[in-house]
C-alpha cells in the first residue's frame, strides 16, 4: 500500500503568524516528519495565489492529505476543502492547523511561539494521515414548512413560505390567529390600529392555497430530522362546526356559563361558548368544555337547541394529525409577567392596578369600555394615572433580570393616548431609564413628554396599596432625591415581557434549547439569529426574546427566508463525519443506544449496533462510551486522538 | 518545590468542544489575550467524545495535566455530551487517586463561545497549578533515568 503523501501549506498572514512564529522554520521541521512530501509557506494562503499554489502542489506532488497552518478551522476550512474539491482531492482529507488564533496571537515569545506551532501543525498531520475520503450524505426531502404559532411573526412566516410556493402548515394552540397584537389598541410610533394592520394578514393567511390553518391545536411530537420531520399534532375539538357557524351569536345569548374573557385579560367576562373577537380566524364560535357545564344534552344544550344551522357537536373529538415537514419554524411568542409576582404594587389585590396589556384593552375600541378609559372597580374616567415602568424588568433580585425593551415605548404610547382621551387628566411615569432605539422611536418620546406634558419621574416604587377609593403609590424621585407619594386613581404596570409559558415544552418538544430566561435559543446570537442549533429548525418573534412588532416581522421573514432556502434544495447535505459502527467487533450490548441523544443508533437484527448516518449528528459520545472501541467517529478515531497526543507531546 | 519546578514547563494537552471552548480560545486569540503557551489544544466535536483512555493515553505519553472543555450545563450543541463528560471526569478522579496520581491532573471547565477571558484564565491557572504540582510521575518515568528523581 502506498504511505501517505501529505502536503503542508504554512501561512503567514501577512504579519498575523509571522510576527510570532517563524514560518520557515515551521515549514522546515514539518518536511522531516514522516509521511510528509511537501512544504510551502506563504503570504495568505486563503488567497486566490494561494488556493492555487494549494492545488499545484496536489497535482505535482500527488498529495494524499493537506495540512494547512494557518487560522481557526471556523474561518477557512471549508474554503480550503473546496480548492482541494477542485484539484480533485477529497476535501475531507485536508485539515486545518490553528496557528494563528491558538498560537501566534496569544504568546509573544517567538522561539516558544514557533515550538507551539510545530506542535499543533502535528497533530494535524497525524488527523490527516488516518483521514478517509468521505461523501457528504445527501438526503431528499419533503416540500412543507410546519409553523408553531400564529401570532404575528408566525403568520408572515407562514405567508412568506407559502408565497414561495410551499405548503405551510400553520399552528396555533389558541381560538384564532392573532397573538398578542391583536389585543393592542395602537401601536407606536405611528399609532396605527393595530388590529386594522393584523387582520388583513390573518384573512389573507387562512385564504392562502398553501396554508393549512390549524388553530386550537397543539404540537405532541416531533421527530425526524432536518428536510424530514414528522410532526403529531392534536386539534382539539371546539364542539362547533367553523363550516357551519354563521356567527349568529344566538348561543352566546342563551349560555349559562362564563369564565373570565382572556382576550379582555380578565376585564369582563365571556361565556363558555365564544368567540374571541369580531374578526377572528377562523370565523366560528369554540365551545370550551372546561367552563361549559357539561356537553351532554342531559346538562344543558341550551346552545344547540338555538343554533338554526346546527353547528354545534358534543360529540366532536381531538383529531390527531400525522405531518411530514422539511423545516419548522418556532414563534411561541410572549406572555406578560405574571401581574400576581408584582404583591409589592398591590396586583391582583387593588383592582386599580392593572397591567399594560389590560390598559391596551380599555384604550381599544373594541374593548371592554368601546376605547373610553374606565377604571376597573367604578368604572370611574381615572383623573391620574401612574405608569410604572419597568415592572419585572431589570431587577435580578426579585424579578427578571432582563430589560423587556418595548415598554418605554408602550408606556409613552399609553400615557399620550390616555392624554388624548382625558384632557384634564395626569398622566405621571416612573422610570429608570428611557430606552427608545428605533426609528421614531426617540422622537415619538419627545413628543409624549414635550406636547403632551407627561410627568417623567426618574425613580423606582417601592410599594402601591390602596387607600379608600383610591391608590396610593410611594416612590422616589432620584434626580430630586425626594419621596414621592402619589393620590392615583389608576396604576398601570409596564410588565416585563416573558416566553410563553408553552416555549418550555416546545422546545423539548423539538429538541431545541431555551436561554437562562427561557426565551428560544438562536444558533449564533449575531450570525445566526434565526435559526435553532439543530438543522432545519427555525426562530422567530417575541419567543426568541423581547421584540416590538417591526423587529418581530423581520425576523420572522428572516426565519421563512431559511426555511425557503431549505425547501428549495433539491437534496440537502449532511457531514458524513459521523459514527460508524465495527460489525465485527461489536458486542451489542447496547450502551451507545441509551448515550444518543438523536435516536441514531439501535441495535439490528444481527444483534450488533446500526447507525443512521443521517440521524448521527457526529458528537461521539456512544464512541467514548463504547466498551469495545467498535463505534467510531470517522475521521476522529480512537487511533487517531491517539497519534495526535503522542505527537502533541513528544519532544522537540 | 517551588524552587526545583522552576525551569519545569509543563506539558497539557486540551480537549475543547467544537462549540464552545473551541469557540472561547478562538476569541481569547481574536481578543489577543496572552497565555502561556503550554496547552496543545485538539478539538473534538463535543467533550462528550473524550473518553477516560484518551485522558490516560495523554497522561501515558507524558503530559503532565489534561485539560477538557465543554459547553456549559444546560448548553451542550448535542443535547446532553457535557452531563455525561461530567459524570466520566468525576471517576477518572477517583481513578487516578487509586492509581497514586493527583486527580488535578485532569481538569474540566465550562468555556463558552463567549467566554475567551475564562479561557485565559483557565490555562493560566491551570498551567500555574501543573507548574506546583511539578512533572508527572508518569511522564517522569517515561523520561527521567531511574532513581534521577521521585516526586510522585
């Protein structure tokens, strides 16, 4: 058998390496370790010259193996495994040896610098000499996009893929589509209605030939893998027929039972059989079985013996749908910090203090109160209103650490929309900071602030209670350093912004990873922003962390961009730097089975240990746990490591 | 001790996740933070992959300390390869302690991405620990004539 022919490429990078580490002598020492047949050292080896002084050297010297010192693999290893695609060697056989952010930029001793160098470029070499040629593994793929949630990120992603030409299927585990956005009132800096601007998307999203709306539905189970997901998913039954419900209202009128509205966040009251709002997708009636008094004609039926088009079915069960999905994008959105965390300023004890999202639905024109600002417990127009902002924000001691960064801004927003509704009213806002990043957003401040003469106060409550008829609200003014004690006749909490309480199981669910906050975790927090740490799996909206709606429609065109990507391949690759299993050694005990955290590995009829290369994500954990050294990660063998480390510590 | 070990240079190999510590090392050079320059990093692609043979096969070959790094608890890019490194280190201890070596000589730290300062600090400190700790025995007596010297 012929020995190896390997070629080693030093670069100097400019001045980066060489400053540090004497390159020729690098190149020198390397051309008397065994195998190697060729040195060089150059300027910038990642140049078009030295891509090509590369692929010279693999024509001339028949190399069977490429070296190449220079940076970090992350920077230029797939650059340099292309130019060795192209000169006809298997990129898998060409390594990189980190000289430069391992190296010469973290020691300043040239002669130990040098000695370092030889010593990692070793190694490499050592990979290289037990490197095999490897074909990327490619795999066909199925033409949907599954899309967890249909709040207003979920619904451009899902638009934005389905414009593309492929089929989205679209879940929402609530009544309708919409999210939070459609409880808003306006939104700032524009001050546009918010549900004037959202319920186009929603119609345009259940209309589209390539959504499939499942709403009330809930993803069980994800398994698979990138380009071929297999998705369970449960539609919960809402006991009436959307097909048939004409909206009429007439059960509405004759139910018994109600429960707190969830769309007026628990302002009024709504019955057992609902509908969320005028406009919600789809267009019908939900029955909802834990408030009803039971569905069984025996209990009551009031609803169905008025519903002329007889819509409504006790009899209607979960349907468990069974969806194959090439990607699938995650937008579980946010829910506002529980309001009964905040005991200091009185929530959900002083029914004056309300949190923002409640304040949006008394300023809506489609809420409680027809848009005319009354408070909760008379129903009185409040003559001063308290924001306080940052209400389980930014206070790692008792609350969330983070900032939520769209409350300044929806505190202002409310505060000049309440001006606008009560003319002689005070509207006063605590604070710690403004954080008003945006475009427009600085300016929409000013004009709250200056025009609209709201009181800023620089402080923090400490504690709001009631008195009489009325709250009152202690605090400090920092820039003053005095006390503040304040007479309100309402409190509006801006509270901080919190994953969905689903995220948890969604993401374990999918096998995806939650931040120390529990938001959805992106790959790279600047690279990568939309996309999940497992293949084909893809973030967007509220759920990833605290965004207004621009950043959140961004993003989720962003996510759709990838999923789109995805789908138009015609095959996707996989590394085929994965485990393999020795059928002759094995023993089948099974050990690795238990270690895989992708199901890639079981144990085959022949009783030894099977890897589906296309599961394997590479990580090699079964192989340090095989017993009998038969499982092996290509490329990065036991015999492999081992030669590296004798060559890593061997003198000279 | 500390007299005899000073012209003592350790030798440490380190196993760093692709990830993570990989990662870290990567932005302690962008950082241009100056270490020592003893540690011979190999990346693996999650420290779930470092096995209790290769840590002893480095000890064997003569490094005087083994320096594993993973992504954080809670973090590993493969779902769970750190708990398990963690649980296999915690042994690998008790087996070097069994076989007379000081269980120092391995060590495991949690590096991130983001984290290139505690990558610095990491191979200062740990380098600084091999240097008092003086030459492993097991190196020692790969290299050192025998009777030269026992500080096992």
């Amino acid at each position: 058998m012929q020995g190896p022919r390997i070629g080693v490429f030093v670069c100097r990078c400019g001045l980066n390496i060489e400053r540090t580490v004497d390159t020729e002598a690098v190149a020198e020492r390397l051309a008397e370790h065994p195998g190697v047949v060729h040195t060089e050292t150059y300027d910038y080896m990642c140049s078009d010259p030295g891509q090509v002084r590369i692929k010279t050297a693999i024509a001339e010297h028949r190399l069977t193996g490429v070296v190449v010192a220079a940076c970090s693999p992350s920077m230029h290893e797939p650059t340099f495994r292309r130019a060795a695609e192209e000169a006809d060697l298997n990129p898998y056989l060409v390594e990189m040896a980190n000289i430069r952010e391992h190296c010469s930029w973290v020691h300043d001793d040239r002669d130990e610098a040098t000695s370092k160098a030889l010593r990692i470029a070793r190694t490499m070499i050592e990979k290289v000499k037990g490197n095999h040629p490897l074909e990327a593994i490619r795999i066909g793929h199925v033409d949907k996009c599954l899309v967890i949630g249909g709040g207003i990120a979920g619904i451009q992603a899902a638009l934005d893929v389905a414009e593309a030409g492929f089929q989205v299927i679209l879940v929402e585990r609530e009544a309708t589509l919409g999210g939070h956005m459609a409880q808003l009132s306006e939104t700032f800096p524009t001050l546009d209605c918010s549900q004037c601007i959202l319920t186009p998307k929603m119609v345009e999203a259940s209309r589209h030939p390539n959504i499939d709306v499942m709403t009330y539905s809930e993803v069980l189970e994800v398994s698979g893998y990138v380009g071929n997901y297999s998705a369970k998913i449960r539609k919960n039954p809402t006991y009436v027929d959307p097909d048939k419900c004409n909206l009429c209202g007439e059960c509405e009128k004759v139910c018994p039972e109600s429960a707190p509205s969830e769309f007026n966040r628990g302002l009024t009251e709504r019955k057992a059989i609902y509908i969320p709002f005028q406009q919600a997708i789809p267009s019908s009636y939900t029955l909802d079985e834990n408030t009803c008094l039971g569905l069984h004609p025996l209990r009551c039926s009031e609803c169905a013996k008025v519903c002329e088009p007889e819509a409504i079915d006790f009899d209607m069960l979960p349907e468990i749908v069974d969806e194959e999905v090439a990607a699938i994008i995650v937008a579980t959105g946010y829910e506002p910090y529980p309001i009964l965390n905040l005991g200091e300023y009185g929530a959900g004890d002083v029914p004056d203090v309300i949190d923002g999202l409640q304040f949006e639905r008394l300023l809506s024109a489609s809420g409680p109160t027809g848009g005319e600002i009354r408070r909760p417990s008379d129903g009185r127009v409040p003559k001063r209103v308290v924001f306080v902002q940052c209400a389980g924000s930014r206070d790692p001691e008792n609350h969330n650490a983070y900032c939520s960064k769209i409350c300044c801004m929806y505190t202002a927003k409310h505060a000049l929309l309440y001006r606008h509704a009560v003319h002689d009213g005070e509207a006063v806002v605590f604070y710690i900071d403004v954080r008003a990043g945006g475009k427009g957003y600085e300016e929409f401040i000013q004009k709250a602030t200056e025009e609209e003469r709201i009181r800023y106060l620089r402080g923090k409550v400490a504690r709001i209670f009631r008195e009489g008829d009325r709250v009152t609200v202690w605090g400090v003014d920092t820039i003053s350093g005095k006390r503040v004690d304040l007479e309100a006749d309402l409190v509006v909490l801006a509270t901080s912004m919190n994953p969905h309480p689903t995220t948890e199981t969604v993401t374990k669910t999918l096998k995806i990873g939650c931040g120390g906050e529990g938001f959805l975790k992106e790959a790279h927090p600047k690279l990568r922003p939309v996309e999940s740490l497992t293949a084909g799996v893809f973030v967007a909206g509220a759920g990833q962390g605290p965004k207004d709606i621009p950043e959140a429609v961004a993003q989720a065109s962003g996510a759709a961009a990838k999923a789109i990507a995805l789908l138009a391949q015609e095959r996707l690759t996989h590394s085929p730097e994965v485990v393999s299993i020795d059928e002759e050694v094995c023993g089948g005990c099974g050990v690795c089975v238990g270690m895989c955290p992708y199901s890639a590995l079981s144990l085959g009829e022949a009783g030894v240990a099977e890897c589906n290369e296309v599961l394997c994500e590479g990580c090699g954990t079964c192989v340090s746990a095989c017993p009998t050294g038969a499982a092996q990660l290509k490329n990065l063998t036991d015999g492999q490591i081992r030669e590296m480390v004798e060559v890593a510590l061997a003198d000279g | 001790m500390a007299s005899e070990n000073r012209s003592f240079e350790p030798r440490i190999v380190a196993f760093l996740c692709r990830w993570c510590s990989y990662a870290g090392a990567d932005l302690a050079g962008v950082s241009r933070m100056q270490y020592p320059p003893n540690v011979i990093p190999m990346r693996v692609n999650c420290s779930g992959r470092v096995d209790a043979e290769m840590v002893l096969a480095a000890l064997d070959k003569g490094a005087d300390g083994v320096l594993i790094g993973g992504c954080h608890p809670g973090d590993c890019h493969y779902v769970s390869g750190n708990y398990k490194t963690r649980r296999r280190v915690v042994l690998l201890k008790r087996a070097l302690e069994a076989a007379g070596l000081d269980p120092r000589r391995v060590h495991l730290e949690w590096i991130s991405a983001s984290e290139g300062g505690k990558f610095r600090q990491t191979v200062e400190s740990y380098v600084e620990m091999i240097r008092a700790l003086g030459p492993s025995p097991v190196a020692a007596a790969r290299t050192v004539p025998v009777g030269a010297s026992d500080d096992g």
